[in-house]
C-alpha cells in the first residue's frame, strides 16, 4: 500500500484566521493514484488546529467570537509570564492561542472514495491560525490504493 506524503505551506494573517484548505488536498489527492484509502491532515504547531466543518463566511466568524470567549487574550495566564520563562526574545504572548488550539484537533483523517474525498456536502477541511501572523505548514499523508 503506497504512502504518499506533502506539506502545505500557509502564510496566514495576524491574530485568529480560518484558511479553507480542501482544495489543495484534493489538489494533492489528484496528482495520485490512490482510489480507495484516506488522508490524513496533520496540523505541526501547537497554536494552530484542523477542523471538519461548514466553510461559511458567517459562521467562521461566529467560530472565531466562540474561541474568543473561551480563552479571552485579556485574561491572565502562567504561560504568559515571560519573565520567569526561558523563551526567546520574540517569544509571543500567547497563552490563550494555546488554550484555544486545545479546544479544536490537530488532526483529520477523510475517507477516499473512487479517488475522491468522502466529504459531505457542507464539508471543507479548516486551518485555524491562533497566532498569526505566521509562516505554516501542515502535513497530508495520503495512502491507500
């Protein structure tokens, strides 16, 4: 059974950003000859996340006030005291970046059926930026046959 991996490369936009990105796994997916199998979709940062949901324009803001309220940037966290830290001197303020990407998943696996994905009609596969502005990658491992 052949596996086939790629990366996808996102440069994303500053603060919470949700990037469709269904085309380029179909993209990829096409470029193999794998008819029956799955892809899996692996986000490699740990403030960002994946999600299977509706690519609307209303309800990806609505998403985005959603996590905003679960993890408020204002808020006070540990993560945060970056004085008593060892970090980098760009190291960001980002606790609540984190938090957020907890409440999501770093990874998707999609079905592939007679060499399309088996997404429902609504569905798309959503990159979340938590902590932008950012250089990203996520990994797409498709195997099968």
């Amino acid at each position: 059974m052949p596996i086939i991996n790629k990366l996808i490369e996102i440069e994303t936009e500053p603060k919470i950003n949700i990037y469709n990105i269904t085309p380029q796994i179909k993209d990829f997916l096409a470029s193999t000859s794998i008819k029956n199998g799955q892809v899996l979709v692996f986000s490699r940062h740990t403030t960002t996340a994946l999600a299977i949901n509706e690519n609307e324009v209303r309800l990806l803001e609505d998403i985005k006030l959603f996590l905003q309220k679960l993890a408020p940037e204002s808020d006070c966290y540990l993560h945060n005291d970056l004085h008593l830290r060892d970090v980098p001197e760009d190291e960001p303020i980002n606790a609540h970046s984190h938090l957020m990407a907890m409440m999501l998943t770093t990874s998707e696996i999609i079905p592939v059926v007679d060499g399309k994905l088996a997404l429902g009609t609504w569905q798309s596969v959503l990159f979340f930026e938590l902590d932008g502005p950012r250089k990203r990658t996520v990994s797409v491992q498709i195997s099968g046959e």
